[in-house]
C-alpha cells in the first residue's frame, strides 16, 4: 500500500491505480486537512494488499461550520429554538434599559449575524428591559432654575405651571408640581409652580354701592330645536313681538343681534306637512341617484376590487364634506359627533357586509334581501322606540317586500354571502331608525359629514391590507366621481335632512324605489331588456309608496313625528 494520508484525491486514485488498486471514496469534515485532501485510507498505508482490492478513502470536506442567526430583534423566548437549528448554544443573556426597544427583545449579540463558528459554538446576548422608570424628585423650595436644571439632567420635560403668592416660600422658588411623586420615562413633562411673590395685604372690608342696572328685561327663550314659526310664537308670548323697543334702539327689534341669529338657523321654515313632502321627495331623488349607480358599480369592479372603489369612493367624498361644510362641522355638540359615528359605523359596515356578501351570491339575491331592511325597520322602530306601527305600513312593507322580490329573486340559496347580506340588511335598518329618531334639521349637515367620515374610514382599513387598485381610465375616474358627489355628499346629506321630518318605516319604505330606478336605468343605458316582472314588481313598489305617503296614517296619528316633537325626544 502506498503512502496516501496528505494527498489530494486525484493524486491518491492515480498511486491506487499505478499499484493495481482500486478507490473507494468518501468525504467528512476536518479541523486540519485543506477540502479535497485525504484524511484516512482503509487497509492502512504500509499494509499488503492484492491486486484489485478496494481501498477505502475518505476525503477531507474542510472545517465545519455553522453561520450565527440574526437574533437582534427576536423575542427572548425564540432564542434557544433559534440556535438550536444552528447546532449553537445559548450563553449569557445581559440585561439593559432600551428607550427604544419592548421589553424581553434581543438588543445586541457577541457573534455578529452570518459569522461561521463551530459546531456548540456559544452565543452571548443582551436582553432589553424597556423603558428605564426615572423617578421624580421633589422640587419644593427649590429656585425654578435649579428646579429645571434638575428635571433635564434626567430627561424630563419642564412645562409652565401657574404662579400663586405665598408668604412662606421665597419668591421665584418652587412650591408645588405636578406629579408630586412615582416614576416617569424619559421625555415625560413635570409641571412645577413658582412663588410669583408674596400674598395680597387684606385691609379692611368696604361694600361698593349698589347701583341699578335698569328694568328687567323679559327672559329670553331658547330657539335652538324650534322652527321659526314656533320660534315666532314663543317670542310673541315672551314679549318679543313689537317691531321698536327704546332698548333696542333706532334700529328696532328686526336688527336685534339674537333674532338676526335665530333667523338665519332656519332659512327653510316649512309646516310639517310641506317639510314631510319636500323629504319624500329628496328620497325619492336619492333612490334615483342610488338606482343610476348599479350599472356603473357593475362595470367598474370587474377591475377594480369592491372594497378599494369604496375606499376609494368615499375618501374623495368625506374630504368634500369636510371643506363644504366645516363651519357645521364646528358647530355640532360632542354628543352630535358621537351620534354621527355611531350611525356612520352601521352604514360603513353595512356597504361592507354587502360587498363581501355580493362576491358569494347572485346580485339579484343580494338586491332583494338587502330590501328587506323594509321589513325590519318597523320591526326595530317597535322593538327599540316602542313606536306603533300603522296596519296600513304594515300592508304597505308586505307589498313593498313582494314587489322587490319579483323585480329580483330567481332563486334564493341560503349560504355565507346570503347571511353576510341580510346583516347588512339589519345594518341598514338600524341606520334608518336612528336617522329618523336622532337627526334634527338644524344639525343635518354637519351630522352627515360625521358620518361620511366614519364609512370612509371603515373603507379604507377594510381596503389597505391587500393593497389600493386604483381607477384607470378617464371613464372609471368619471364613475367615481359621480357616486362620490351625487350618491355620497348629495344622498347622504339628503337622507339625514329627510329623516328628520318623517318615521323611520315611512323614509324606507319610500326608499324601496331604488330598485326600480335600479331596473329604469340598466334598461335605458346598461343594454337590458324590459321584463314583466320589472313592470309588475315596480308597480307594486310603487302602490306600496303610495300607500304610506299619500294615503297615510289617520289625521293626528303622525303628529308625534313632526320636527317640534323631534327635537324634544332628542
């Protein structure tokens, strides 16, 4: 055998093959051998050997190493599985505040990422412990100076607090702050209060003499809630009607600053039976504007994803109400803002309850059990407002549920997107009897750019996970636009206003219009055909707004719904 140990492979199978032997080769890892060099041969070199034999070789693969995971970042308790898969161990783990980085995460290690070590190579690492509490000292007595020096020096934040006299501590000095104890992070503010100088000297007690302010004037009712006319009335009974006063001037009581404000509150006073007819018809104008937009709608997701064209749709929307109606904005109450979201969060999950739904149902499916809101409506107005309903509404929504159902049912299956759109249905009913109970004429406007705010909100967290696809093409753009302006700002604006002067039940079943205008349109510009069941179901629809709005209730029954009445339960 010859001497093969220290070779490289090709020059040891060539020293076999001279001697009439043959290789057998095979590679493992070593500390001292180059990569390719012989470690060992099997019978060992120095030995007899016939001819033909094999000899067993085993090669070097060079040293052994493993590279050092990224562990900066990583949770403290994912350490020992990291190194593990590494054949590494885990050695000291050091501790050190961190402004910066959560409690238990990995701020540094010894072994820089991607280093190749041994096998059981041990890595050391420095754990954060979060944020580092800075206690807060007491500053009482201390000069303001010194008493900000003091808070920098730890990396606190000094705010102006309010000076107070005192004739116990020295002026300029601190005699109080706020806290007055525990612990902070860095960067937190601590406000102290300095001695502006000593306490007021109190002389003796004098009354100053009494002189009159004049006759009192009558008290002056309050007109926010009230229409004009019966703001006119309350004013006439107060004392308020002669068209000249002494006390107020030349100018007489029609420049008088409180009525000029009064009067420009309500520029639209109507009777509740004009104001009950000027909603039906903005409904019926905005269930027009709602049936135009299918057809659109449906060109337009078949590139565009539902939930970005309404991120898309009703961010363009909220920003217009924003800058068309700011002073509105600015004039509603906190309770006014808190009514909108809430009522803006029911239509803004209802559009997408009935977007997901429509990508698991037929849209005919989708467009009859999304009507039955009509259905549910009075239902939750009796329900949640212990309101009665009519047995001529009652008939009214049977007749308006079985005109939608003709206009669109050609089977019903029910599955997901079935009950994700009859959620939506309840959403939407739930959204119409609180516009009707809650909204009021005078804070319409500013209550509708809330809730506009609120959808376009929900739309845009539902849209951004999976990324905005936005509108191409001059056309789409157009689309979008107009159901951000006609079917948001203008319908959403009309709605609130509209259910202020009329019962829930009633604005919905009025509103069971849309699928006829919906039916209208895709024959007249969406290239479908006209049907008997459009004819049947619209007219059935239509009778069934008949029925409500013009032959009504019995005289008297509605008067709890006018907007004097509304403004009281609000």
């Amino acid at each position: 055998m010859p001497p093969l140990v220290h070779l490289a492979i090709a020059d040891a199978e060539r020293a076999l093959a001279d001697a009439d032997l043959r290789a057998g080769v095979a590679e493992a890892f070593s500390e001292t051998e180059a990569a390719g060099q012989v470690i060992s041969a099997e019978p060992a070199p120095g030995t007899q050997a016939r001819k033909g034999d094999l000899i067993a070789l085993t090669t070097s693969k060079g040293p052994e190493r493993f590279a050092v995971p990224t562990l900066t970042g990583a949770p403290r308790t994912d350490l020992e599985r990291l190194l593990a898969e590494r054949t590494l161990k885990l050695g000291t783990v050091g501790e050190e505040f961190s402004e910066t980085v959560a409690a238990d995460v990995v701020l540094s290690q010894d072994q820089p990422p991607d280093t190749q070590v041994k096998r059981d190579t041990i890595v050391n690492v420095v754990v954060s412990k979060g944020r580092q509490p800075i206690p807060v000292p007491n500053l009482a007595g201390k000069p303001a100076a010194e008493a900000e020096q003091t808070l920098q020096t730890l990396g606190l934040t000094v705010t102006r607090g309010t000076t107070v006299n005192s004739d116990t501590v020295p002026e300029g000095a601190v005699v109080s702050q706020t806290p007055a104890e525990g612990t902070l992070f860095r960067g937190a503010a601590v406000t102290p209060r300095r001695v502006q100088g000593p306490g007021p000297r109190r002389g003796p007690r004098c009354r100053r003499p009494a002189t009159s302010a004049g006759p009192q004037s009558p008290r002056r009712p309050r007109l926010q809630g009230h229409l004009q006319q019966r703001a006119r009335r309350l004013l006439q009974h107060r004392a308020f009607d002669q068209p000249r006063r002494r006390d107020h001037g030349a100018q007489g009581f029609d420049h008088h600053p409180h009525y000029r404000l009064r009067h420009a509150a309500y520029p639209m006073a109507l009777s509740p039976s004009r104001a009950r007819t000027v909603a039906t018809i903005l409904l019926i104008a905005l269930t027009a504007v709602w049936g135009s937009t299918f057809f659109l709608i449906r060109d337009l997701v078949r590139t565009v994803p539902p939930t970005d064209f309404l991120a898309v749709r009703f961010t363009i929307a909220a920003a217009l109400m924003v800058v068309m109606f700011w002073r509105q904005l600015r004039a509603l109450r906190r309770r006014d803002w808190l009514i909108s979201a809430g009522l803006g969060s029911l239509y803004g999950l209802a559009q997408i309850l009935q977007t997901i739904g429509l990508a698991h149902t037929d849209a005919s499916v989708s467009g009859f059990i999304t009507g039955i809101y009509v259905v549910l409506t009075p239902v939750f107005s009796a329900l949640l407002l212990r309101e009665r309903v009519t047995r001529t509404t009652w008939y009214a929504v049977l007749l308006a549920t079985a005109g939608l159902a003709l206009l669109s049912l050609n089977g019903l299956a029910v599955g997901v997107g079935e009950a994700l759109t009859l959620g939506c249905a309840a959403l939407y009913a739930l959204h119409i009897v609180g516009l009707g109970r809650l909204s009021t004429p005078d804070r319409a406007t500013g209550m509708s750019a809330v809730q506009m705010l609120v959808i376009a909100t929900l739309a845009v967290v539902a849209a951004v996970p999976d990324g905005v696809i936005w509108p191409q093409g001059a056309g789409q753009w157009a689309s979008v636009l107009y159901m951000a302006t006609a079917a948001g700002v203008l319908a959403l604006w009309s709605q609130t206003w509209a259910q202020a002067h009329m019962s829930a039940t009633r604005a919905a079943i009025v509103m069971t219009l849309e699928p006829v205008f919906a039916a209208g349109f895709a024959v007249a510009f969406g290239g479908e055909s006209l049907s008997w069941r459009m004819l049947a179901g619209g007219a059935m629809v239509l009778a069934a707004m008949y029925a409500v709005e013009l032959v009504g209730p019995r005289p008297g029954a509605d008067a709890r719904r006018t907007p004097e009445a509304l403004h009281h339960e609000v």
